[in-house]
C-alpha cells in the first residue's frame, strides 16, 4: 500500500529528505531494471533513474500529481527512454518493448495494470511453449531462479536450461515482431 | 524506424523492404549501430541486481551541490599566464556558496573510443569497455592490437581504418609492435598485417596521432611510412607526432626521438628532422617551415594534458571543442589571436576549463547546451 502521494508529494516539498530516501531506495531498483528494458544499457538507465529523482526534489513545489507517486515516476523514466530512442530514429507503435518488459518482469510497472490485451498477448505466446520449455523459462523469470537451482530442480543439465531459455527467447521475439 | 525490425534482424527474419529501411538506420550512425548491438546482447536476459543504497550516496551528493559561482571577471591584464592561475582557480572552486537547483549538467570530458571499419566495410564501436576479437586482432586495455599472423595468410594486404570521434581517444598496436596514440576527430588506414621485406605504410586521413615507430632493423620489414594529404613521412625509427586537422590547413610534424624524413607532395622538396625539431606545412601552398622546439607541447594530450605556450586562443578553442565536442563560436574574431599559456588537466569538466581562462579577465564564455559562445568580458 502506497501513501497517499498528495502527502508523499507535500513531504518532499517540505525537503523531507528522509521521506525521500526511502522512496529513492524503494523504488530505484526497479525502475533501473524498467529504463534498462528501453536503452539496453546499465550506466545509462541509472544515470536516466537518477535524474529523475533529482527533478523531482528540484521542482516538486510545482509539481502536481493526480496519479501514484509510482505511477507518477514510472511514466517519467519512460518518457525519458522514449526521448532517447527518438533521438536514434526510433519508434515502438507495437509496445514491443513494453511486452517484453512484461514477460521478464511480470506485475512491476503500475502503468498499464489492468491493460488485458497486453497480459493476454503475453499469456498466449507464454502458453505456446511446450511444457518443459514453459517451466524453466517461468522459473528463470517469474520466479528469479538460477540456472543451476532450475538444473537441480528439473533434474537436467544447465545446458539444456540454457537451451531451452535460448528457444523460448527466440520465439517470444517472433512473436512479437509479426 | 520501428524497434520492431532490430527484433526480426536479430531474429533473421527481415523481409526485403524491411531489410533496406533496417540498413539504412544502421548505416546511418555509431550510434545506431552501437544500439542495435546492446540490444542483441541484452534482449531478454536477466538484469543484474541493482544497488539503491550506493546510488543514493551518488544522487544525495547531487541534491546538495552548490550552484555554479557567478561569472565574475578580475580586472587583470589581458593574456593571464593560465599556469600561475591555476592555484587561484582551485581556491576559488572552494568560494562557491549559493546553493540552489544543480539541474544544469557539466559538460564531461571525453573517453576512449573509436568505430573500426574492417575490410568489408562493417563498422564496429569500441568504446571504454568494449571488447572486440577478430581474426589478429584484439582490444586490451583500451586499444586494440594486432598480432602478427601466420607467414602464409600475409600475401594480400588488408586494410583496417580506425575513426576517432570528436571527445574521443583511442590507441593502436600494429603487428610489427609499432604504437599509435590517436587523438579525438582523427581516421587512420592500415595493413591488418606487414608483409616482409616491403615497406610498411600507414594513412593518416585526418587529425593527430603519435607514433612510436619500431626500428626496420628489429622487424624483418622495410622503412615505415606516414602518408598524409600533402606529405610523407619515411621513418628511420623513432617517436614523433604528426597533426592534420583539416580545418587548420596545415601539417605539423614534430620530432620527438631518432630520426625522420619528410617529403613535401607539393613542392617535392625532402627535409631530415632531427629530435625537437618541428615543421609545419601549408598544404594550401606547399610552404613550409622549421623551427626547434620543446616536443612535450605537441605530445602532451597523449600525457592526458592540455599544454600551451604562446598559443592563440583560437587554437585552444579548437583542441577544447575536440575533446568535448562542443561547437564554438567568437563574438568577436580579433579574440581568436589573444594568447595563452597553460597546462590543465584533459580529465575535467570543461566549465573548470573555461573558468580558469576567463580568470584572467579578458574574456568571458557563455555556455548553451554544447555550443559555447567567446566575448569581450565588459
């Protein structure tokens, strides 16, 4: 359960710095891994996360916020990563990016809960899988496994979870980019 | 273009028409090439784990740094010695006190890369943790090298061509062990492998490199040769520099240790350098010019440095606008020949630069995202 963000917003007005770092370490792993999902790069998605925040405790007496707080922020990384690619020539009409972002990290972003199309392309493609493939690859991704915790547990070898994580990555991206 | 296509690139399966919108993105530059490679290395693999509490150690520093001191100007004589400043300049970074929004964003000096363009025309980013390997050749520790290759696959030459960006650096190692530094805004052509007993000839395209040249008598090949638009260099062995920018109209080749000789294309006349001797050629008219001098000037940006002595603002302005590729305009034109003398550090923001050079008090800057602006200081 998030605050109410008319007071997480007042409290950052207020320099409540406190309130902020707890927001800023809260938050920031999970948005690094979201913009990485747009730039492809560590530093970069970092550099992008943290200037965000810095933006934020910089202009929030003229900020207002109708969404969440995470919502809020979650939708100005993006926007900054959009910015980006469309400085090389980019675009993402399909939400390809997005999709994929859903499958590696299912249930994060905030902004498109509820969007049921977007889930149920994801399901299907997920459900196209046969069964084994299916099982290393949601317990690679949904459940964060490693590959010799799904080796030890499926009672295969880390080759074939390689294998298969390579297959089922290659058909999710067919799949997408029809 | 849509990201759609570097998906199906990746996964082979581009139609036609897709292929040549997808080329013509790629082809169109570094950086789109540099993309496309981070995506297919990193497209649906699992991220690292990502450590919040050391990036807020990084962006709470952040939240409190000062704003930058006013420009304020000393009326002290024009032509400050840049080198006696440079303590007072440190002092003053200490002066700073209103804090308020740290938003503007310090332009950053510049790096190591380079984009490699292999025989077939493919291009590759090396950038400052770039690793690449292919066939001889290899990156380490920011420069790439070339090995010597097996005696039977060096009958045909095959050229490599290294392009140095604008805020680059980059370093070469050739299969004869011969060093090149190349400075930023510089392309270089070269033989991937020497072949024995014929000349070894390299092509400085544009820009400035330094070459540490091993002697023809410790390899089992000929003379080394510099080829420039203009002019060649016939090393005896040695270490020199050459500077080729094309915007300056002229060559400048500086003798460090050994011995050189130099063939004017113009005008057809050969000159020997001895160590610390410097010419410099106008490619315009084919004149030219020796003099002696103090080498450690004209090398010292492979040392990491900035070093001047006598030298015109619009000179330093050039170097400067190199190295952080900023784009930089006089006000006023007489300011270009104000000069200067001084040594700072290449591995700083370009604002502590430009501090210092208006600390003498003739000039000021103004700085517009990377353009920057020189004028009379009122």
């Amino acid at each position: 359960m998030e605050p109410n963000p008319h007071l997480l917003l007042g409290l950052i007005k207020q320099r409540d710095e406190k309130t902020f770092r707890h927001l800023f370490v809260l938050l920031y792993p999970e948005l690094v891994i979201y913009a990485q999902n747009y730039l492809f790069d560590r530093a970069m998605s970092e550099d992008v996360v943290q200037e965000v925040f810095i933006f934020v405790w910089e202009n929030a007496e003229t900020l207002e916020i109708a969404v969440s707080f995470k919502s809020y922020i979650y939708r100005m990384v993006r926007n900054r990563c959009l910015n980006h690619l469309r400085t090389l020539k980019l675009t993402d009409p399909t939400k390809a990016i997005e999709t994929l972002f859903h499958i590696e990290q299912p249930g994060t972003s905030p902004l498109d809960e509820g969007d049921q199309e977007k889930i149920r392309k994801i399901n299907q493609i997920v459900s196209t899988f046969p069964a084994g493939m299916q099982k290393i690859f949601k317990m690679r991704y949904y459940q964060g496994h490693t590959y010799n915790e799904i080796a030890a547990e499926l009672a295969v070898t880390v080759n074939t979870v390689k294998t298969q994580l390579t297959r089922a990555r290659k058909r999710i991206i067919d799949q997408l980019s029809r | 273009m849509d990201f759609k296509l570097i998906l199906k690139k990746i996964n082979g399966s581009l139609s036609d028409s897709e292929k040549m919108q997808f080329d013509s993105w790629y082809q169109e530059s570094p950086e789109h090439q540099q993309f496309f490679r981070k995506v297919r290395a990193q497209v649906l693999t699992k991220k690292e784990q990502v450590d919040a509490e050391a990036a807020w150690n990084e962006v709470q520093v952040k939240l409190a740094v000062p704003k930058k001191r006013k420009r304020k100007l000393w009326p002290v004589a024009i032509a400050a010695s840049l080198a006696a400043v440079l303590t007072v300049g440190v002092y003053l970074n200490q002066q700073k006190v209103d804090y308020a929004s740290p938003i503007s964003s310090p332009i950053e000096s510049g790096a190591h890369r380079a984009v490699l363009t292999l025989e077939d025309g493919e291009e590759v980013f090396l950038g400052e943790h770039s690793t690449f390997h292919q066939a001889n050749s290899t990156t380490r520790d920011q420069s790439l090298v070339y090995h010597q290759p097996p005696a039977e696959s060096t009958e045909k030459i095959v050229y490599n061509t290294l392009s140095i960006p604008k805020s680059g650096q980059y370093k070469l190692v050739l299969t004869d062990g011969t060093q090149v530094w190349l400075n930023s805004d510089t392309r270089i052509k070269y033989p991937t492998a020497f072949i024995a007993d014929q000349p070894r000839e390299v092509e400085l395209i544009y820009g400035e490199a330094f070459f540490e040249v091993t002697p023809s008598k410790r390899v089992k090949t000929n003379n080394f040769f510099v080829k420039s638009q203009g002019q060649t260099i016939e090393v005896i062995g040695t270490a020199f520099n050459v500077r080729n920018y094309t915007e300056e109209d002229q060559i400048e080749t500086t003798l460090v240790e050994g011995e050189v000789s130099v063939l004017n294309a113009i005008s057809g006349q050969q000159m020997t350098l001895m160590p610390n001797e410097q010419v410099s050629l106008r490619t315009h008219t084919g004149h030219w010019q020796k003099k002696v001098v103090n080498p450690e000037y004209a090398t010292a940006w492979k040392q990491g440095y900035f070093k001047f002595k006598e030298e015109s603002l619009h000179t330093i302005m050039r170097a400067i606008s190199r190295w952080y590729d900023v784009e930089v305009h006089f006000e006023n034109e007489e300011l270009k020949e104000l000069e200067f003398n001084g040594v700072f550090s290449k591995n700083q923001e370009l604002e502590k630069i430009i501090e210092i050079l208006e600390f003498g008090g003739a000039i000021e800057f103004s700085i517009n995202d990377h353009q920057i602006t020189v004028r009379q200081s009122k």
